[in-house]
C-alpha cells in the first residue's frame, strides 16, 4: 500500500494534486525547425537565468513593467439602486 502524505494540519493530502512526473512546460527545438515558424523581429520568450548563462545582458532584453492608470471612463456607472431594479 501506498504512504499516506499528509499535509500541515495532519489531513491527508489530495491525490492527482500537482505536477506529474515528466511533465514540463518546456519542449526541445532544433534552431533549424524555429527558424521556420519565427521570423528575425520576432521576440520569443526565454528564461533570464538561461540568458545569464549565454552571456546575454539580461537587462537589454527584460521589458519594463507597464504602467496602470485608471481613467474616469473605466469607472462603473450603475450604482448598487439602479441594479436591484432590474
């Protein structure tokens, strides 16, 4: 039989909860068969830490967080009176 894990509160923990093993976001592509789905001007997402290994400047290529600004416009209109009429 199998070893029950339990989790901090001493329940036991789910089954099928989680990453199975061999499972990964990552797939191996020779630069050959990218090269024909991708043109040059194409920004195609790696890791930083792979970046730091190549030799890369990291910063160069890590976009700068966008800005949120909320406008009036995007404000709601409808106060809590005029949906309980509905």
């Amino acid at each position: 039989m199998a070893k029950v894990t339990l989790n901090k509160d001493g329940t036991p923990r789910k089954k099928g909860s989680g990453k199975t093993k061999g499972a990964g976001c990552y797939a191996k592509i020779s630069w050959r068969d990218l090269k024909r789905f991708v043109g040059t001007e194409v920004p195609i997402p790696v890791s930083r830490v792979w970046l730091r290994g190549m030799g890369a400047e990291v910063e160069k290529y890590v976009e700068a967080p966008a800005e949120v600004s909320v406008s009036a416009e995007a404000e709601p209109t409808a106060s809590r009176d005029n949906l309980s009429r509905s």
